[in-house]
C-alpha cells in the first residue's frame, strides 16, 4: 500500500492505494450513509487494476506531526487508548471489521483533542495485519517518543507492550490493571510523604554506584543514555520491577 498527500485547495486528501481490483461493497456505503466521528470520510475508485481510497482530514493533524517536536506522555497515551477502545465499539456497531482500520501514526488525527482513524474499505487487504498486531506496532511508536522523567508513562507504556505481545489479550483489562496498580502506588506515596521508589531520577551518590538504584530507575537511564539496545531486553529485565 502506498500513501501520498495531497493538498486540495487549502484541504489535506491521503490517498492510500492498494494493489487490488477496486470494488464497492457494503463497507464503503456504510461509510458514506453514516455520519461516524471517530473514522475520516473516505471515497474510492478503481483504474487499472488498481485502487484508491482517499481520506479527508480536514484541518485535523496526523500523530506523526504533531509528536514530531513534542514526547508523548502518560495522560497522551492514556487518551489515545480511549479514543481507541471507543472507536473499536463504534466500528462493530455499523458492523465494519476493525481490522480494516489503519493503525499507524502517520494515518491517525488529532483534531479537538480527539483522534480520528482511517478505515480501509476492501474486502482483502494485501499485507494486513490485525488490529491487536497493529496496536502492539503502536507501542513501539510510543516507546520512541515517550517522555522518560514520566515515571507513569513509563510504566502505562511498559505494560501494553509487553500484554499486547500475547496472541490474545484484551485492551480494557489491561488498562484496568494499570489503573489499580497505579491507585496503589499513589497512596503509597502518601503514606510515605515522598516520591515512590519507582521515580526515573538517581542521585549523584546513585550514579556513582548502579547498586542503589531502583530497577527502573536503572532501566530508564539506559534508555535516556541510549544504550538500553532492543526494548524487549528491557521487558526482561522490567519484569522484576516490584510495583
């Protein structure tokens, strides 16, 4: 699939084409006799033997743009996943196959604070992955762009990274895990008067000898450093965090 941007007087158009016959089913009528928020308004046509569909964003910025210049941060991730659990209950509600839904930054919209998606309207896409595979791709975005000082980002973005490398897992648990972990590690910061152990920063005397730091707080630095090399070592390690 190739993407190509195009300006339409003053108006972004992504065209996606496909290199597949191009066939109009109940998908693209769906799309067109609904009004559905969360998904960009798309058109298609077909010429030799090819397809292409085109999506109108409006003055809505891609992901990619707009972290381009700025780290993402828990509450950024947290957002998007709403967005995005929200926008799989209204596609299966118009009876579209989520699948069908490009997940990747450079075709997911900001626009008022909400993202919107792009749903691809073939009957087989060549090369498709599935949504839960494509999700878990968006993790490693996450993972390039995120603030490390963030220490629940770090964690929130740990989390789904390495549930989402299962076969099968389910989005909401998992957020809901978080959130109670996460509750906890609050009042056990107010019982203590302090920040939690987990904190991404290390004392110069900490520096000085790795012993004293806190798993993530080691972690952290390797990745800051740049030397934390593949991301699932750093699960591996991660996975003796006690948090």
């Amino acid at each position: 699939m190739k993407i190509m941007y195009e300006d339409q007087w003053g108006h972004m158009a992504v065209h996606a084409d496909v290199p597949c016959p191009y066939e109009e089913d109940y998908q693209l009528h769906m799309l067109k006799n609904n009004d559905i928020g969360c998904i960009l308004k798309v058109t298609g046509n077909g010429r030799d033997g090819q397809s292409r569909y085109t999506f109108y964003p409006g003055d809505a910025v891609s992901m990619e743009k707009y972290y381009s210049s700025q780290q993402i941060k828990k509450e950024d991730i947290r957002k998007f996943v709403e967005d995005f659990m929200e926008m799989v209950r209204t596609v299966k509600e118009h009876l579209l196959n989520p699948d069908h839904i490009l997940l990747t930054p450079e075709l997911i919209f900001l626009s008022e604070g909400k993202y919107r998606f792009c749903y691809l309207p073939v009957k087989n896409a060549p090369e498709a992955a599935s949504l839960r595979t494509s999700f878990h791709k968006m993790t490693e975005y996450f993972v390039k762009k995120l603030d490390y000082q963030d220490t629940e980002g770090v964690l929130l973005v740990y989390r789904l990274h390495k549930e989402t490398f299962k076969e099968q897992y389910e989005l909401a648990e998992i957020m809901k895990d978080y959130y109670a972990e996460a509750a906890e590690r609050l009042e056990e910061q107010k019982e203590k008067g302090s920040l939690p152990d987990t904190v991404v920063f290390c004392t110069e005397e900490e520096r000085e000898d790795e012993t004293k730091c806190s798993p993530l707080k080691k972690v952290v630095r390797k990745i800051k450093n740049g030397r934390w090399g593949r991301w699932e070592d750093l699960i591996t390690e991660a996975d003796d965090w006690e948090v």
